[in-house]
C-alpha cells in the first residue's frame, strides 16, 4: 500500500529556502537569456524608397559617431558628436545647399565640435568632392518601453534636406557608410548594430500641393550590458514575495497575530514600493512589462495574505506555496517569451 504523501513537507522554513534559491535560479536564466538578445519595437519614420532612376543626382552620404555626449534611454534624450559626409560629383550640387540638411527633431550645430567652431574639411579628387562636417547634434528619438525593464532600443536619428527636390537628388547611404566608435559612452548599454535606409519623404504642405525630399535614416540597436537595473527594481518585489511565502510556516492555532502582520507588511511593502518603480521608470500612458509583474507579484501577495490569514487549504498548505511558486515562474516565462 503506498503511502499518503504529506504536503506540509514543503511548509518547512528550510525546503521553502531551497525552493526560493530554485526559483531565483530559474527568474534569472530566463531573464539573462531574454536581455541578451535584440527585442525591438521602436518604431521608425516614414521613407518611400527610390525607384531606379539614372537622371537624379547622387549624392553619397554617411556619418560616423565619435561619442555619445548625453546618453538617456530613459528619457530618451541624446546628444552626439561625430561626423556628417557627403560624396558627390563636381557642379552637381552646391555646399551651401548641403548645409541646409538637418535631423529631425534634432538641433544640428553646423561646424561645431568640443575645441569651438571649424570649417567643414573639403577635397576634390577625380572630379568627386568629399566634404565632413565635424557636428554636434542633440536629438530624441521615438521609444517604446514596452519591454521595460527588460527593453532593447533602436535609436535613430533621420538626416533630411528639403532644399533639395527627391525628383532631382538622392541620397546615397548604405551600411558601410554608417559606423559607430566602440568606445561610445553608453553605459549600461551595448551598441550591438546598426541600420541604414535611404530614400524619400513627400510632405503634404496643401491640399493638391506637396513636395518631397531625400532623407536618410541611422539606427542603432542597444541591448542592456549588464542585470543591474532589473535586479534593482525587482529584487524588492521577489524578497516580499518570498517573505509573505514563510507565513505558511506558522501554527495558526498559535501564530495568528504573525501571520496578519507578515501579510499585511507583504503586501503594505509592495504597494509603497509602486512608487519607486514610477520614479525609476519611464513615463508613458500604457502598461509596460514591470507594471505587469508588479501587479502580479501584488496579486500573489494579496492570495498568500487571504489564504494565510483564513487559514484555507490547511491540509494542502505546502501544496499552495509550490502552486504560487509555479504561477511567477510560468507567469515571468510568459510575459518574456509569449507577451514579449
């Protein structure tokens, strides 16, 4: 006759300690493994592609970042310092018609670098001109945070110049002719590629009237280089979640005043957390993914509380701590994989 399994095995302070030390493992192999892969959904700007046409002019064009002066993901504020080029052949187009390209929603300081003002660097060769522009431009760039705080970014910046007429001109980009210095300042952060299209915007300015005009678009996809944020904002939330687990452990006979307070501490302790989460996170009207394992760490508190406290399920209790264990690891798979 086979024995009656006792559930009350997985009650003991002890086995919780090694199913809390399971499950922290499982949280974050799952989680490393998520953060070091490329998840994006930023979006970016319109752009119609050229047709072949051998009437316009080419204009070949490229920059190269140098370094990231302001660096913000949160925020989504940039500055950078680098270098604009363009290529093209002698007559075609004039200099001063090419100064007139900008970065949306950018502020372009034409021939500005960190030693004051510079001309731009010009030379001529087998009827080609090569002019570099040294700027500094401050930009922002369209995010989502869906993701966070588990979010990569693709951080683009839009290169347009609406003096000249996308009939006529067309930039020239391509993936060599966008580089990124490895020694970018992007702590916390770690360029892992980079994106060039080009073509062209047509821009309704009246009813019956529009006209277009080359643009370029350079992105770059980051990734987190290191777990130190999302430890931080949910290492709290697991450590109550844990503490309001060790409850079970208590004789309601004996321990009922333990028991009501290590819940109402839990749960207390996860709802005046949600205000470190807001100031930590970014600022946007829809749900992102901490708010979701927010609410499901409340409501696993909230179940451990009522159960603990109403004494339900005492005959099953250890089954209750591997069943609420088993809810934040499939629910944490989930949201990564399946939501994410």
């Amino acid at each position: 006759m086979a024995k009656p399994f006792f559930w009350d095995y997985f009650v003991n302070p002890v086995i919780q300690v090694v199913t809390i030390l399971v499950v922290s493992v499982s949280l974050y192999c799952m989680s490393a493994y998520y953060l070091a892969d490329v998840h994006v959904f930023d979006p970016l700007p319109d752009l119609k592609t050229v047709n072949s046409n051998d009437s316009r002019v080419k204009i070949k064009t490229g920059l190269f970042i140098n370094n990231f002066l302001d660096f913000d993901l949160i925020k989504h504020d940039f500055q950078v310092l680098g270098t604009v080029w363009f290529e093209f052949a002698k007559n075609q187009v004039e200099l001063e018609t090419l100064e007139q390209s900008v970065f949306s929603k950018g502020k372009l300081a034409q021939h500005a670098n960190l030693f004051g003002d510079a001309k731009p660097v010009v030379s001529e060769q087998n009827g080609m001109i090569y002019v570099q522009y040294p700027v500094r431009i401050t930009f922002a760039s369209n995010l989502n945070y869906k993701l966070f705080p588990f979010d990569s970014h693709r951080v683009y910046m839009t290169l347009n110049n609406m003096h000249l007429d996308a009939d006529q001109f067309e930039f020239v980009a391509d993936q060599n002719n966008f580089l990124v210095s490895p020694h970018a300042a992007t702590y916390g952060w770690a360029h892992v590629g980079t994106h060039v299209q080009s073509g062209y915007v047509v821009k309704q300015v009246a009813g019956d009237k529009a006209n277009s005009y080359p643009r370029v678009i350079y992105a770059v996809d980051f990734v987190r280089s290191s777990f130190k944020d999302v430890l931080l904002l949910l290492l709290p939330l697991l450590i109550a979640f844990f503490m309001g687990m060790f409850a079970f452990a208590y004789d309601h006979k004996i321990d009922r005043e333990n028991i009501l307070e290590v819940g109402v501490t839990t749960v207390g302790a996860m709802v005046g957390y949600r205000f470190v989460i807001n100031s930590a996170s970014p600022n946007v009207p829809y749900f992102m993914l901490i708010d979701w394992l927010f609410a499901l760490f409340l409501i696993l508190g909230f179940l451990a509380f009522l159960i603990n406290v109403f004494n339900l399920f005492k005959a099953y209790r250890g089954l209750v701590i591997l069943i609420l264990h088993t809810i934040l690891i499939s629910s944490w798979y989930s949201f990564l994989y399946i939501w994410g």
